[in-house]
C-alpha cells in the first residue's frame, strides 16, 4: 500500500479484519482501519498510535517510514484505546518522545499507562514547530471524548481530525480516496466518498451520533482553516472528497435526514412482523424510499445507521409484560441516548389480552419532539390488513 500522503505525511496505520465487533457492541462487515501518521521535517511527529494487538506491523510501519531516526513528538488527539493503545510501547521504543496532549488527556494517559514524564499539554491554538512546517492544536471536546483535540498542518492545508470524518472499513488497497475501495463484495464503480457513505453514517450514528451539538461547534471552529486533506482515525484520507465530507457531516451533526422511512420492527410469533412488511410494500408502491430492520435477529447498528438517514421512523413491537418488547425498547432507548430530533414518528404492534407498547413507544417519541404522524396502530392477536390499514398510513408518510 502506498504509505505517502505527501511530502512530508506518511501512513503508518493498520488495518483490522479480526475484530468482530467494534466497542463491543458494533460489527465490521468491512473491517476497520487506525490510521496513525508521521510529519517528518527537521523534526518528527507521530499523529495517534493504534489498537493494541499490532505492536510489529505498527513499529515496522513507523522504521519502513524513516529508519532509525528518533521521533521527537507523539501527537495524542484522542484517548479511546482504538488510538492510544501503543503509546507506552511507542515510549518505550522511543524513550525521548515528548508527548502533546490536551490538558484532560494528561491525567488519562497517567491512568492507562502510569506515564507522567516529558508530557505537554498544548493549549487553544498552540502551534509547535517541526521546521518549516508546524502543527497547530485545536480543542474539539466530545468529538469524541471530552479530552479530543485535532491538529492542523497548516504548511499542508492539512486536518490530523482524530474520529471525526472517519469510517468503518478497512483500507488495504490505498488509503487516498483517490484510490481507496471499501473492502468487501460491494460494487465498485461510486466514487470512494458514495462507496464508504454508508460506513461513515453508521460509524457517525452509532458512536459520535448522541454528540451532534459538539460535533456543530467543532465545525464552526475550524471553518475559518483552509482544509485540502482530512487524515482521519479511521478510513480514507480525505483529498477528492472534503468538501462532501465536511458538508455530510454538519448534516448528520444537525440531525438532519433525507426523506424515507426507517421501519424497525420486533416480533415474537410474527404478527407484528407481517405489519412491518406490509408498511413496506405500501410505501414500496407509492415510490416512497424506506429500510425495514428486524430489531430481533439484526444488529441494531444498522438500524441506528437508516434512523441518521431518513426522516421518518416507524417502531413495531408487541405488548410483552404490559411494557414494550425489549428489543424495541432498547433501541428506542438508544434514540433518545442519541438526542436525534426532527423525525416524523408512526408505532404499531400486536397484543393478545391487553394493549400497551403502542402507548408507551409514542410516550417515548414524544417526549423526544418528535411529530406523531397517527395515534399508531395497535392490533389484537392475529395480524390482518383489516386490522393494521398499512395503505392509509403510508398515505401519511408519502405526503
Ligand atoms: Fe476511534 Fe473514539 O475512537
């Protein structure tokens, strides 16, 4: 893989196609890369380090880069372990490395890995020569942790911007977006920013989604830099397809969603499966876009993800202990965790002796804001289309 960025950037990230699930909780259909990179000028800087379990690959990476020499600064953006794993192993290669960090980076590093030596907490806009460039620190807290910070190269019109801009899926072939693909069995004929949009918006919705305010004021902040190229944690280097990068992602950080709808359903003996797919097939008829997920058998990280895209959400789930069934409810759990806003909201579902999810999922949904589009259709036993009128609701929907 080609490793040069430019001149002076090189990648020396790796990329990751044994870990199952990401955080514990989200799958890599594609895999996941870190990316980590040197600024090499008079002096040397390594941006982040990567997950831990690729001690060798990484060092080789680093010495294939630039031999023997020292590295005078690690650069710590970001402390989440995907990241920082190898900072003492870093240390400990390179015993004189100064650290620079933000000042609530210090005491997490100090809990990891017991360092406190040679470790400079840069300030809002401290810049630090290497020669004749300099990198530039700026604090973006909560994007993704509190003690998150980006670095801008200013000599290269470059944004080091930790996860944000990133994306699940590995990048073995390249890592420009000149020529990076997805991997996998996806047709390969979009541009790179259209093959990875989905793996971006499920990575944005599923760890960075609930930060949509902070995601705001960082772009607000570093609207005033000339950005060329965005080197992110995760995915692409970005070059070709910045701009689209930076307007998707103020986007999604202002909740905002194309039109469709976004049907979740759980079911324990089908009924309230056969309401989703008829919600399906009615709004299939009528042209109106739509992604049905099944909240039993599916990871709901995908669901999260078509939540992010489309504008309304409809949620299926029988009555299950007088309450909604757990799978629903655990899910609407985690919209209201993500503070989205600004849906259009329709719930249904089936109950045998006594009817209560229907209720309970639009207490939910309102109390988040959003616009109830009916009461909701709770049905008795068996499903029928007499019983759920499908047609009529996605009348509602298609207006
Ligand atoms: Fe990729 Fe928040 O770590």
């Amino acid at each position: 893989m080609e490793k040069k960025i430019s001149d002076r950037i090189r990648y020396v990230g790796v990329n990751d196609h044994t870990k199952v699930i990401f955080e514990g909780m989200w799958p890599l259909p594609f895999g996941v890369s870190y990316n980590s990179y040197l600024v090499v000028d008079e002096k040397v800087a390594l941006i982040d380090t990567v997950e831990a379990g690729f001690e060798k690959e990484y060092l080789g990476n680093i010495r294939n880069e630039i031999g023997d020499r020292k590295i005078d600064y690690l650069v710590v953006n970001h402390m989440e372990p995907d990241h920082s794993s190898l900072i003492a192993t870093i240390r400990e290669h390179y015993p004189d490395i100064r650290i620079l960090t933000s000042a609530k980076a210090v005491p997490m590093i100090k809990g990891y890995f017991g360092l406190t030596d040679n470790i400079h907490a840069v300030k809002e806009g401290e810049s630090i020569s290497l020669g004749e460039s300099s990198l530039t620190f700026y604090m973006a807290p909560m994007v993704h942790w509190p003690e998150t910070m980006v670095t801008y190269l200013g000599e290269e019109k470059t944004l080091f911007s930790g996860d944000a801009f990133g994306t699940f899926g590995a990048v073995d072939g390249a890592v420009l977006d000149g020529g990076a693909h997805l991997c996998g069995w996806l047709d390969k004929s979009e541009s790179c920013f259209a093959e990875f949009r989905d793996e971006m918006t499920r990575y944005y919705s599923n760890i960075v989604g609930k930060y949509g305010q902070t995601v705001q004021a960082a772009l607000k902040k570093l609207s005033g830099l000339q950005i060329g190229r965005i080197c992110s944690t995760h995915g692409p280097v970005w070059e070709n397809h910045v701009a689209d990068v930076v307007s998707y992602y103020d986007r999604l950080s202002r909740y905002e969603a194309g039109k469709g709808v976004c049907i979740v359903y759980s079911s324990m003996y089908g009924n309230t499966a056969k309401a989703a797919k008829a919600l399906a097939a009615e709004l299939a008829g009528r042209g109106v876009k739509y992604a049905i997920h099944n909240l039993c058998t599916e990871n709901v990280s995908f669901a999260y993800r078509d939540l992010f895209k489309y504008d309304t959400l409809a949620v299926g789930a029988p009555t299950y202990n007088n309450d909604i069934f757990p799978p629903a409810y655990n899910f609407m759990y985690g919209v209201c965790a993500r503070l989205v806003k600004n849906r259009k909201f329709f719930a249904f579902g089936s109950f045998t002796w006594a009817g209560a999810s229907v209720r309970l999922l639009n207490e939910m949904a309102a109390k988040q804001g959003f616009e109830l589009i009916s009461d909701g259709i709770s049905f008795p036993q068996a499903y029928s289309s007499r019983k759920c009128d499908m047609a009529a609701v996605a009348e509602l929907m298609a207006r």
